[in-house]
C-alpha cells in the first residue's frame, strides 16, 4: 500500500510538472543562470584580482627607475600655471624617451617615428631611388660630384666625377644647397634636369630618375715604384658592400691584373651591418674568429662570429658565403682616420689581429693614418607599436683579439696627418699626388714587395 501511493506520488509528480512546461523550463533556465553567473563572477573575480597584482607590481617597478608622482606633479603645475603651454601627449611622450637615452649616455639610440625609420633603413639597404651621384659642396656653392655610382641614371647620361651642379629642375645650388639637393629625389621615372658645368662649358642633360644600388666600393691598381698595388676603397657596409668588395677583389686577384699587394681604403667609413662586414671579413681572413659578441642583459646570450670552410657562423646560425672559402693573400695596408668607425673598426682591427704571433702571423697587414673614431657597440631597433621604433645599444663586439676599442679608436702602426686642405678633398677624389697617406701606404707596400 505505502510503495503504490509511493509510486502513485511518484507519478503524480511528474504528471503535474508536464501540465506546466513554461514554468519548468523559466525555473531550469534560472537555475542555470545563478550557476553560470556564480562561476563568472568568481573566475573575474580571480582574473581582475591578477591584473591588479600585475598593476600594482608595474608600478613598483617604474617607481624604483622614477618618480612618478614627481613627474605627475610637475606636469601638472607646467600645465596649470606656466605662461607657455605643455606640449600634446605625443610630443611629450618623445622628449621624456629622448631625454632618458641621453641621460642614459646611449650615444647611439634613437627614438624613431615609422617614416624616420624607413630612411634609415633604406639608407643601409644599399639601393635608393634617385640619379646616382655623391656631391660635395664646393667654395663658391655648388655641388661637384665626387662619385657616379655604378649602372646609375646619372652614368647613362654621360655625368662624370668632377662635374659641377649648378642647379636641378631650375634650383640653384648657390641659392639653397640643402634645397636643390632635396629636389634631386622624386618619384621613379620622373625626370630632373640638371645644369652642370665640366671644364668651364656649362651642359645640361634630363635624367630620369630610378632605383640606384649605392656603390660603396670602389677599387682601381696603383703603381708605385716597380710594384703594381690594388686600391679597395670601401665607404660604408650595408646591403650590397660584400658582393661588390667579391667582384674587386676577384678582379685584382685575377692574374691578368699582376697585383703584387693590396690597400684598403676605409677613411670617411662610418660602418654599417654587423652581417655584412662579418661576411666580408670572412672572404678576407683565414677560417676562424672574426668578431666576439658580449651583451650586458642576461637574457641575451653571447656568441661567436667566425668563418669556417665558407660558412659564416654566428652563435648558433650559420650562413654561407663562399663556396670553398677565400683568403687573402697578399701583403696589405689598411688607410683609417678619425672618422673611421664602427663595423669599418672592427675590420680594421681583425685584419691587424690576424696579423699577429697570437694568430700565426696568418696575414701581413700595416695600419696607416690617424687614430680611429672609437665605436665597438651593437645597436637595434625595436618595434614599439603606435608608429614609433627605438633604436638602443644592446651589445659590445670585438675584434678577434677579444680587446674593445669603444671610446678609445685603434692607432695605426704608421702615423700620418693631413693638412686641412688635403683632408678636404673627397677621398674618391684623392691621389698619390695630393694624399700622404696613400702615398705612404703605397711606398710601405712597394718596399715589402720589392725590398
């Protein structure tokens, strides 16, 4: 009797939960509601309570670097009371991270918006769109040329080394020289006309523009006494400097070209890509160390740059460069001066280090000229978000012999000066004639080969 009326209530149950299925379901979905919103609220709960922890942690540690309610004071008062008025957010925001790299004593960081960045990589990409000529300003204000770059718009048209610009699309470079120089860029294909002068005669010629691989060597033979003497001139490493040091030094090494020795000019050099010198370095040395890495982060490990049968190696990666490898051979004098810097001083100073007792005296090298710039540091950019990048040194590199040279330059082995009027000739345009330190190079290597 009790388990039918059990059942009967049993039943009874469900009967009268089946006569109201709206209220069942509202109730079901209420209870899945408290459930779920019981489960967000403790699991935002938990998450907004991290991201305070985080907060909080943020501003401890930008408070142990500054003070925070200073500078929030400060502004404050600039804003409120001073005659002149706060610069906007932007403009702030770039002189506090400018004036924290100078005050760090970062010499060689950088703070960039997107477009700055662009025409400083493009500058060490090695192409840029133009007519393909280095000016150098003369007395009476003009532009002479003291390069046409390679296979540029500018050679096609006949321009030669030594031609003065006058003026480009009717700018005269004596009434602007930063003016008419800006107007010499444009859109590719686009046409400049340019008035120059070549002996006295004055010539025009209509250049389109295009793209330009910068030729940063540049190389010719030398005689000098009885000896025949390969001139390298390289005056920057960027994107395009290894494979045309490889097309001069294959050339001079050709037999036809019977060179007995070989100058490289690296004065006026102001560096470049890490990459790219360790890749030329590497055609020019015996396999072994080319350059030490050494970071100051901890989280940022050292490494090895060196070469080895063709291969650049460089921590763990490994690049190659040359089938079989290369080496010179040769006697060799290396031309610096106080603007020789960076990636042009660590190939100045390998080449000497391995011409060293310490490495086998692998290489007959001399260094001549003046005391170089002083820079054995890494720089690199970083991208920041919201249009900006920031250049920052990270690294010091040294040459093989492990010793660093930053703030202090390498001394050459033979001293020479220059007057101020022959340090103010181009050195495209300087010769045996008018530079005593080619001539004193040239006269060193002469006396090696035929002593």
């Amino acid at each position: 009797m009790n388990e039918q009326n059990q059942s009967l209530k049993k039943s009874e149950t469900r009967t009268g939960w089946r006569r109201h299925p709206i209220l069942f379901t509202a109730l079901a979905c209420f209870a899945t509601g408290i459930v779920v919103f019981l489960a967000t609220f403790f699991s935002v709960t938990v998450r907004y309570r991290s991201e305070i922890e985080d907060y909080r942690a943020h501003y401890v540690r930008i408070s142990d670097k500054y003070d925070v309610g200073l500078i929030e004071t400060a502004l404050g008062l600039l804003d409120s009371d001073s005659v002149f008025d706060l610069p906007d957010r932007e403009t702030l925001t770039e002189a506090m991270i400018e004036a924290a790299i100078t005050a760090m004593g970062d010499r060689y960081g950088t703070f960039f918006t997107d477009a700055e960045y662009a025409s400083y990589s493009t500058d060490l990409s090695g192409s840029f769109f133009g007519i393909g000529v280095t000016l150098q300003k003369t007395e009476d204000g003009n532009a002479r040329i003291v390069l046409v770059h390679k296979d540029s718009p500018a050679e096609r048209e006949g321009l030669l080394a030594g031609d003065e610009i006058v003026s480009v699309d009717g700018v005269l470079f004596s009434d602007g020289y930063e003016t008419a120089f800006e107007a010499i860029a444009g859109e590719k294909g686009s046409v400049v006309e340019v008035v120059y002068l070549r002996g006295g005669a004055e010539g025009r010629a209509s250049i389109p523009r295009g793209e330009v691989i910068k030729q940063t060597v540049v190389s010719r033979i030398e005689t000098y006494g009885e000896s025949r003497i390969g001139y390298v001139n390289i005056s920057g490493f960027d994107g395009h400097t290894y494979e045309q040091c490889v097309e001069a030094i294959s050339e001079l090494e050709a037999p036809e070209a019977d060179v007995d020795a070989l100058i490289f000019d690296l004065r006026q050099n102001g560096g470049g890509l890490l990459t790219e010198v360790s890749k030329t370095l590497a055609y020019l040395l015996p396999d072994g160390v080319i350059a030490y890495v050494d970071y100051r982060s901890e989280s940022l490990s050292d490494y090895t740059i060196s070469a080895e049968d063709g291969y650049v190696k460089s921590g763990s990666s490994s690049t190659l460069y040359c089938e079989g490898g290369h080496r010179i051979t040769l006697p060799a004098a290396v031309l610096v001066d106080g603007n020789t810097a960076s990636a042009a001083e660590l190939f100045t100073a390998s080449l000497r280090d391995w011409a060293t007792p310490d490495f086998g005296s692998a290489l007959d090298v001399t260094v001549v000229g003046t005391t170089t710039y002083g820079k054995g540091t890494v720089q690199t950019t970083y991208a920041l978000g919201s249009g900006y990048k920031l250049k920052m040194t990270l690294a010091h590199y040294n040459p093989a012999s492990n010793v660093n040279y930053d703030g202090v330059g390498i001394t050459p082995d033979v001293v020479r000066e220059l007057t101020e009027d022959e340090a103010a000739i181009s050195v495209f345009l300087r010769t045996q004639e008018n530079d005593p330190q080619l001539s004193a190079a040239l006269a060193l290597l002469d006396q090696k080969v035929n002593p």
